[in-house]
C-alpha cells in the first residue's frame, strides 16, 4: 500500500490569500521546470526525506519548509510570475 502526504499551504500575494494542495512531488515537478526554465537555485527545495516521511513532525516541518519555498519564488518574481508557477499557485482562480 503506499500512501502520500499532501501539503496544504498558505500563499499569500499582496491583499490575496489562499490555500494551494499539493504533494511534494507536484514541488519537485516544478522546481524541476523552474530549474531548467528560469535557473532557479536548484537547492532552493528541501529535499525529498525517505525515513520516517510521515511522521507528524516531519509532515509539519516539510509544510512550513514548503510554505517558504513558494514565498521564496515569489519574492524572485515580483512583477509577473513564471506559467508554470501562476498554475501551480492557482492564479488564474484567485488574482483577476
């Protein structure tokens, strides 16, 4: 059986705030194209944790390591963000 963590986070943009759902493989798809795309530092993502990854206080520890990965990227594009990262984030549903 295997079972995934999905992180639910927090983005903030401006006046705008909403959650985004993801698992950290959705993450590290991203950070991937960010990487290739728009030479984001590729050590920028925390990185994938085999032992113990459901742990209560990993889940929490990678959550908010997540939530300021995506603060991160925005702080890099503060004007227009990548495609990729608007779909990620889910602009289209919330920033008009």
């Amino acid at each position: 059986i295997s079972s995934f963590q999905v992180y639910i986070i927090q983005v903030s943009v401006g006046n705008h705030q909403w959650t985004v759902k993801h698992r950290y493989s959705d993450f590290h798809d991203l950070h991937e194209k960010l990487v290739s795309e728009k030479k984001i530092d590729k050590n920028l993502l925390p990185p994938k944790k085999i032992i113990g990854k459901n742990s209560k206080s990993l889940v929490e520890k990678r959550q908010k390591e997540l939530e300021v990965y995506l603060q991160t990227l925005l702080l890099k594009f503060p004007v227009t963000a990548p495609k990729v990262l608007s779909h990620f984030l889910h602009f289209h549903l919330y920033v008009s």
